[in-house]
C-alpha cells in the first residue's frame, strides 16, 4: 500500500485551512464532522466559508499565506488557486512534520482524504491511492446504496452492551459468535427498525441463557490458479471468520490478504500436494477454532483416517475461474 489507512480522532485535530474559496468551503464543512477547531487563513472568502466562520466560531486570520503561523497545527490544507503557495505551505508543514494535504496536488501531500461513508458512528472510507477517483466514486455510490442508515444505530447499540457481553461470555471467538447472531438475527432487525427498547430487552434475555461454546471445524479452499477474483462468495465469508491460517508457498499471497486480519496464520514448508499438516488443524479445531486450509489448485484430498476419527466438521470449497 502506498498509503497508510488511519482514522484520527477528531477531539486531537487542530486544523488550518489556506484559502477562502468554494474548494476551502468543502474541506472546511468536511472537517467539521469531527471538529470546529479550526482557522482559516486567507484575505479574502467567499460567502459560504464566512458562513461556515460565524456560525461555528472558527477563527480567521484576515490575511494570505505566511509562513511561522503553522506551528501548533498538526493538519493543514492548502487550497488556493496559487501553485507557488501550495508549494510553499506544503514544504513548511513537512518541515515541520504536519499532516498536509495540498488540494488536487498528491505530490504534495502527506496525507490524503478518502472518500468516505458516513453512518456515524461507523465510518466507511475509500481510496484508489489518487489513482482512480471516477471508480472510487462508483464504488462508493454502490456501497452507500448497499449499507442501510440505521447501521449506526447497529454500531452504538453494540458499544452500550460490548462490556456486558465481554463479562457474561468468555473467549473472543464465543463473543464474536454471539455478536455475529444477534445482529444477523431478529435484534439487530429490530435495531434498524428503530425498537431500540425492545432490541435491548431482547439481548438482555439471550445473556441469561446459557451461551454454548462454538463448534471447531476445517475449512479446505482449493483456489485453483489464486486470483483473488475466482474467490467464491463462501470462501470469502469463511476466510472472514477465520482463527487460522494454513498455506504454503504455491499458495498466492494475495490471498492471505483476504483472511481476517488477527488470524494466526502458518505458513507451511512442505507443499500440500506432498503433506497436508491434519494434525496440527485438528488440534486447533479441537479447542473450538474455525481453521481455514487454503490449497493451490483444485484437486481433491484423499480421505484422512485421523481427520475422519476426530468428529471435527469440515468443509470444501473448490473456487471457480
């Protein structure tokens, strides 16, 4: 990735915003989603950024660039029309070690602004790396069609429970089990029904009941060539929900991308085609482990007597292409 995925927390922001014009407007109104400590530098703005200015209490320093006024801010937009001041902000700010963002000019930004979807508070963003703004743009709008409005009331209704579920059951994969059916299922319908009383009773009562711990199974993906394109819609969700990670070497790497990302992974050293480590997958299900087995190829494994005598549930997904 040439760029670093990261959400700052608003309360720490202190921004400058150079410029007055219809551009600086956006950003200011954008930043203003997560904070209203913000000046503006410029002599003149336009109506909306005065706007912006008065009923926020921002504060605006009544002149053009100059530099020695960056210190104290730690993010800074340069959006004027002066490519000779773009250029000048962006080199202070670097020099100083601030984020900058100099507006449609990623050569001269530290950081770029994804676009984003807002179901506060979940937030959705994306990013071509300023490669493809057009697809990041269709992406979004199929996303935003996609993603309902009351997820955010999903998000805040598991925030206000996530400590009493941590207290009543224990171990992450039986909490993320619990939390996977009770939003997939009737409570989290009714969350986004907008019953927030009744969801809550609900998810009381479903804590009084005795939580059983979740099953172990092995899942064995055969990917065929491993482009991550002829990944099934199962392979996928299974790889989401994954503990552990088996591969080797004629295994894309690509594809570990795809795998949860605090999954153990184990890398093996002997081909799967010469030896499939049963063993140690068995031991991992056992303990109530969703283990995931990718595998190079399409050809189907030969019956184990070790995996068939444990009970464990497995699964095979052959990915098409």
């Amino acid at each position: 990735m040439k760029y670093f995925p990261v959400f700052i927390d608003g309360d720490k922001i202190d921004a400058m915003v150079i410029g007055g014009g219809d551009v600086a407007a956006r950003k200011i109104e954008l930043l203003l989603k997560s904070t209203n400590k913000i000046t503006i530098m410029a002599a003149q703005i336009n109506a909306n950024v005065l706007r912006l200015i008065e009923h926020y209490h921002l504060t605006w320093l009544e002149h053009n660039y100059r530099t020695g006024l960056l210190c104290g801010k730690n993010l800074v937009i340069a959006a004027t029309d002066n490519s000779q001041v773009n250029k000048s902000v962006y080199e202070e700010a670097e020099q100083l070690n601030i984020l900058v963002n100099v507006v449609d000019q990623p050569d001269l930004c530290t950081y770029i602004t994804p676009a984003i979807i807002d179901r506060s508070p979940m937030i959705i963003a994306i990013s071509s790396s300023g490669s493809a703004p057009v697809l990041v743009r269709m992406l979004r709008e199929q996303i935003d069609k996609m993603l309902p409005d009351g997820y955010g009331k999903l998000a805040k209704f598991s925030y206000k429970f996530r400590d009493h579920v941590k207290a009543r059951i224990k171990g992450v994969r039986n909490r993320r089990t619990f939390w996977e059916k009770t939003l997939n299922g009737v409570i989290g319908h009714t969350v986004l029904a907008g019953d927030i009383n009744k969801a809550e009773q609900k998810l009381i009562a479903s804590l009084k009941q005795q939580i059983p711990p979740p099953d172990g199974e092995i899942v064995f993906i055969h990917t065929l060539t491993g482009d991550p394109d002829n990944l099934t819609l199962k392979a996928h969700r299974e790889m989401q929900f994954a503990d552990a990670v088996f591969y080797d070497e004629d295994v894309n790497d690509a594809l570990i991308d795809y795998v949860r990302r605090d999954a153990e992974k184990y890398p093996q050293a002997v081909s799967s085609s010469i030896l499939v480590n049963y063993q140690h997958a068995i031991e991992l299900a056992q303990t109530g482990q969703k283990v995931i087995y990718l595998l190079a190829g399409n050809e189907p494994l030969p019956n184990n007597v070790a995996l068939q005598q444990s009970g464990i549930l497995t699964k095979t997904i052959f990915c098409g292409g």
